[in-house]
C-alpha cells in the first residue's frame, strides 16, 4: 500500500519583520509553491535548523531564506 497523499497545505508570506518569524514546529518553504518542504526543528539566531519531509535529511539555513509559512488552522 502505498502513502497516504499529503493534505493541501495553504501558505502565507513570512513576515521577516516580526520577532520570531518561524517557531519550531512550523512548516516552511522558501520557494513559491511549497518546494522542498521543511518543518523547523529549532532556531537559534538568524539559522533554523531544518528537516526536509522529501527527502528525509537535515539542513540549517537562514531564516532570510525561507519566504513562505503554512497557515494555522
């Protein structure tokens, strides 16, 4: 059997001016579409670290990289 598809995600610009743009927990991208997707992991400064749903790896980028957040709901 194969994986369940993955629910539809709807995102919403970061806004980089706020004080904590992203959280661990959070669902980030930083291309338009949704492509790679990560889930932040930690944030220490200006870098997150980051795990990659596709491909199952671990990355840290800036936080300046990453434009797009899921939406709550």
């Amino acid at each position: 059997m194969k994986g369940s598809p993955m629910p539809s995600v709807e995102w919403t610009l970061l806004d980089h001016a706020a004080p904590n743009p992203v959280q661990a927990g959070d669902i980030v991208s930083a291309e338009a579409g949704g492509m790679p997707i990560y889930r932040v992991l930690s944030v220490a400064g200006e870098l997150a670290q980051l795990a990659s749903q596709e491909r199952a790896s671990r990355c840290e980028l800036p936080v300046r990289t990453l434009r797009w957040k899921a939406a709550s709901r």
